[in-house]
C-alpha cells in the first residue's frame, strides 16, 4: 500500500527469534533496493545469472519448446514487475466491477498462494483463506455482493484455473488474472502492469533490486502510484490508495474510524508493506498503541494477540479474512482506490468495447 503521514509507532519488543532475524534482513535489502549502494552492487553478479534464467525461459516459451495455452475467452492479467506489494488485488476487484457496469461477466482465476491445498478449486465467498488463500478469498467475498455472482476459481497453474472456470461458467466473457504477469504458460490478451510508489527501486533485478524481469519490458497499460510513470512505451494511468473512512466488523456492520480516534489500538498487518498501513492509520488521526508487522501471506494460526483489552485489534481486509476465524472482534480497514478513468477507456479499447 502506498501512503503518506507520520511514521508507524514502534511495536513493543517481542522475544528474538530466527523469524524476526528473518523480517530484518528481508527489510534491510528492501532498503538496498532503493538505491545502488555496497549492497546492491555487491549482489549485481547474481542479478546477472537471474536474467540469463529469465531470458532463457522467456526464449523457451517463445520457440515452443515449453507450451502455453490461451482458454478462448480474453484474458486480462493484472500484474507486477517488483518483488513485494503492489496492490493487484484492490485492482482486480476494481477492474471486475469495471467490466460487469459495461455488462460484461467477468471470472478470476489466481494461483491461491499461501494456500494448503494444491487442487484446481472454486473459491466461495465463504471459503477459507487457508484452503484458497487470502488474496483470493477477499476477491470472492468482496464481488459476492455486486452486480452479478463472480466465479473465482485457484490451481497451480493458472490455465487448469481457466479451463475449470469456463467449464462451470461458460457464458463467461472476460477471464481476469490476479498477478501472473511472469506466467507465461497461460497466453493473454491485456496486461496490466502495477507499480507503487517506489517505481522500480534501483532498476536492478533480483537480488540486486526489486525487479523480477528486467524494465521496461512490453505490456498494455501501466498503473502507478508514485510521483511519475516508470519509463514504459506503454500508456501509464495514475492509482491512489486511501483508507476508507470506516472499518468493518465481522458481520459487515461499519464503525467510523472518527469514532475510534483517542483509543488505543494494536494494529496488525500482515501485508507486503505493512508500515504503510500503519502510517495510514495514523495519518487518519488514529492513536496505535502497538503495531505488529507480519510476513506477507501470514496464516495467523499460531498467533497469539496481546493480553491488553484495553487495545481494540484492526487490520486490513486480506488480514482480517484470516483473522477473524480465531478474533471476530478485530476490525478491518478496507483500501479505496481512484485510478484515473482514461485507464478504463484505454481497457475498454483494448478489448473492443463501445464507448
């Protein structure tokens, strides 16, 4: 998430362990990415070996030796060049909504990482995020209640996703991808490419920098949330993200984060960029007693929430799909998005939709 204000309170000193030792050397190359310093140059020969890897592959799959398969129907991906968050799920389920206002149906197909399973699947809005996984699971609960029913469907590899999706669904018009940019088995029609506003760090790749394939490369449109466009042939759209004025409960009933301010809260976040929700809490006026910074993806089973009920718990949405299966009372902040509406014309163009 990208956000501005004040900086994150510090969270209370848990006991060390090989987990936390794990997050602050994960954080400080982060820090290496943004700029090209001793670490990052340091690391620039591995960044070497990996795109020979990648280019190899990519050249693989365009000579045929490994297959790729398009299901018939167009296919959207919505995607990212940099390790770590972008935002790609409030995108797609922005992007679905988009597309069913121009009556269109839509479907969603996602690997389901972090999941416990490994089958081909659809995803219920009342599915579990440990069976599915988080990011889709928020998918399917937060289109449950749109225009139409949205099928979700989760497999390893994201063409089995398609395949099952069409047989299922097949009126289905338009299949949209949540991340798979790098997927190059599954054929596409538009890809969507998401930056936050850290653009694309030192421009090194893996694990120099943050960038999974060397930039730019070809893609259709471009969604950033910094100060300027990454350099790109391809149209770049502007993104803002911005907490919602409420939280949610778990039954869906809201309460108003003006409501909330001068409590103490324990914020958790278990998110890609988790400071960034937590400045964004704090920027909303609200008092964080304690912040907690989880791994990407974390499945909460083990987690053990502070003893203090003083301190109301609040999360973000994905969080709070894991979360409130153990603490119903933990409130979620959902993240709103404004993307420039030149985005969804240049969309509808690409897919041959009237004006």
């Amino acid at each position: 998430m990208a956000g501005s204000g004040p900086q994150p309170s510090a969270p209370s000193s848990p006991p060390h362990s090989s987990a936390d030792s794990g997050r602050a050397a994960a954080q400080g190359l982060q820090q290496a990415w943004h700029k090209r310093g001793l670490v990052a140059w340091a690391l620039w020969p591995l960044s070497l070996v990996y795109r020979a890897l990648v280019a190899v592959r990519r050249g693989l799959y365009r000579t045929g030796v490994f297959s790729s398969s398009h299901p018939g129907r167009p296919v959207i991906v919505v995607g990212n060049v940099i390790a770590g968050g972008a935002g790609k799920t409030p995108v797609v389920i922005e992007l679905v909504r988009h597309l069913q206002s121009r009556g269109l149906r839509a479907g969603v197909i996602s690997r389901g990482y972090g999941r416990r399973t490994t089958d081909c699947r659809e995803v219920r809005p009342d599915s579990s995020a440990a069976d599915v996984g988080d990011e889709p699971a928020l998918i399917a609960r937060s289109l449950a209640s749109g225009l139409a029913a949205v099928p979700v469907f989760v497999a390893r590899q994201r063409s089995d996703a398609a395949r099952a999706l069409l047989a299922a669904y097949p009126d289905t018009d338009v299949i949209v991808c949540d991340d798979g940019l790098q997927h190059l088995a599954l054929r596409r029609d538009v890809e969507v490419c998401i930056f936050n506003d850290q653009g694309v760090g030192n421009g090194f790749l893996l694990p120099a920098g943050p960038l999974r394939e060397p930039w730019p490369r070809p893609v259709d449109l471009v969604l950033y949330a910094g100060d300027a466009p990454p350099n790109s042939a391809a149209p770049a759209f502007r993104l803002e993200r911005r907490l919602a004025g409420y939280a949610l409960r778990a039954d869906g009933s809201k309460v108003l984060l003006s409501d909330l301010q001068g409590q103490p809260l324990h914020a958790v976040a278990a998110v890609a960029r988790p400071a960034d929700f937590f400045a964004m809490l704090q920027a909303r006026g609200l008092a964080l007693a304690h912040t907690e910074a989880l791994p990407d993806h974390y499945d909460f089973d083990s987690w053990k929430c502070l003893q203090d009920k003083r301190q109301a718990l609040i999360c973000t949405e994905k969080d709070a799909i894991k979360l409130w299966q153990q603490h119903p009372d933990a409130l979620a902040v959902p993240l709103q998005l404004h993307i420039d509406p030149a985005f969804f014309s240049a969309l509808d163009a690409h897919l041959s939709i009237p004006s």
